[in-house]
C-alpha cells in the first residue's frame, strides 16, 4: 500500500507499470505487479519515483511496505524502505 505522505501515476512514475491498482496512487492505493516466471538466481527490480505531499515536514519517516507472493514460494516475503524527508 501506498503509505501517508506519498503519491505516484503507476503509468509513468513506475517501471515497469504497475499491473493492477490505481492510476495516480494516494495514501492507503494497493499496487500490484506481476513479473511472470523467474529462472533460478534472476532478479527483477521496481522502481518507484513517488512524490512527496507537501505537507510532509522535513526530517518526517516514510515507511513504505512490500510484500512479495509467488505460486512456488510457500510464504510471503515482507520488507519495508525506510526513508527519512529532506
């Protein structure tokens, strides 16, 4: 999920493009992506280039939450990229 203070268009500020969700994303937005089928040791990134709501203060902490889910993988892999406004 989006987290507070953030916002993005899936369409033009993520690649690859999110699969499913929102098209300008807002706090609390679900976004999904499917990469398809990995081979064993391929990796794939996501990049997020989200703004910052200006009523954001500097120095505020912005947790933003991933989870990844696959057919293969018995459990839910859950991380979380701190970030620290400037």
């Amino acid at each position: 999920r989006v987290p507070a203070g953030l916002r993005f268009d899936s369409r033009v500020d993520a690649a690859p493009d999110a699969t499913v969700g929102c098209a300008v994303c807002q706090e609390g937005s679900e976004v999904v992506w499917a990469l398809r089928t990995l081979a064993a040791n391929e990796s794939r990134s996501i990049l997020v280039s989200a703004t910052v709501e200006a009523t954001v203060p500097d120095g505020s902490v912005v947790r933003a939450p991933v989870q990844v889910t696959a057919t293969d993988l018995p459990d839910t892999i859950s991380v979380e990229k701190t970030v620290v406004v400037q």
